[in-house]
C-alpha cells in the first residue's frame, strides 16, 4: 500500500505476482495493491512505473483503488511502504472490527536493510529503478518466510 497506488505499490505487486507464478504457488496467493488516499482511483500506473516493469517482462493492468474495511478483513498482510503509510493503515485498521491482517513495512523484509521505499512520483527512472530492486528483494524474503 502506498499514498496514490501509481507507483510503488503497483511496481511491489506486480513484482509479487511474477514471483508467486515464477514459484508455482501463486494459486496460494491473492495478491493486490492499494492506495491510502483517493487522489488517483481507476488511474493506471505511472508510465515510468510500467515502463520499469515491461523492461523486465512484467506486465500489469492494475488500476488504482483505495483501501477499504474489507481489506482488513480479508487479507493476511498488508505491506505499505514508508511510515507515513503504516500510520494511516494502523489508524484505519483500528476503526475495522475483525481486522485479521498484519500491517507492516514491505521494507522490514530487506536483507539491506532499506527500512522505507522512498515515492519516486518526483525523481528520475532511476528512482523507479531502485523502487524495483527494493521490491524484488523484500519480496522475495517476504515469500520465503511466510511460506
């Protein structure tokens, strides 16, 4: 989950995705990604976002949407992107009765320990660039643990 679900997020589940099919178990796996706020819903991704992916064969077709109760209740993690996120998740996670999901930093998954993905909506493609690899790599350490 990210503030406008234009840039980060989209690029962290549709790197999720290709993992999950990479490793056969994406049939285990319901995977989506959300905004905080409601500034761009039904917008697709950033085109520097889909151009980082479609570089390296990733295809998405999300839209924007925000996050609702039923997220809370449905999913078992929900992994958001910086501080400023997991506040406004855990403050909204709080007003859902039955909140079932686990709501923490994608970045607490790095094995480089970058804690925060930074939104790279105002830098250059090699800001999207990094968002990528960090979302590859916290993926894929989040995947093997929550085998």
């Amino acid at each position: 989950v990210s503030i406008g679900n234009i840039c980060r997020s989209p690029i962290a589940e549709a790197v999720f995705r290709k993992l999950v099919t990479d490793e056969k178990v994406e049939n285990k796996w319901m995977t989506d990604s959300a905004a905080v706020s409601d500034w761009n819903v039904g917008r697709s991704p950033d085109t520097r976002a889909l151009s980082c992916l479609r570089n390296r064969g990733i295809e998405t077709a999300h839209k924007a949407r925000q996050v609702t109760k039923d997220d809370f209740q449905t999913f078992d993690y929900i992994l958001c992107m910086d501080e400023s996120n997991l506040r406004d998740l855990k403050r909204k996670s709080n007003q859902v009765k039955d909140c079932k999901a686990k709501i923490e930093l994608l970045g607490t998954y790095d094995p480089q320990k970058q804690l925060i993905i930074e939104d790279p909506y105002y830098g250059s493609e090699k800001d999207f660039e990094t968002v990528y690899e960090q979302c590859v790599r916290c993926c894929k350490v989040f995947l093997e643990k929550s085998h």
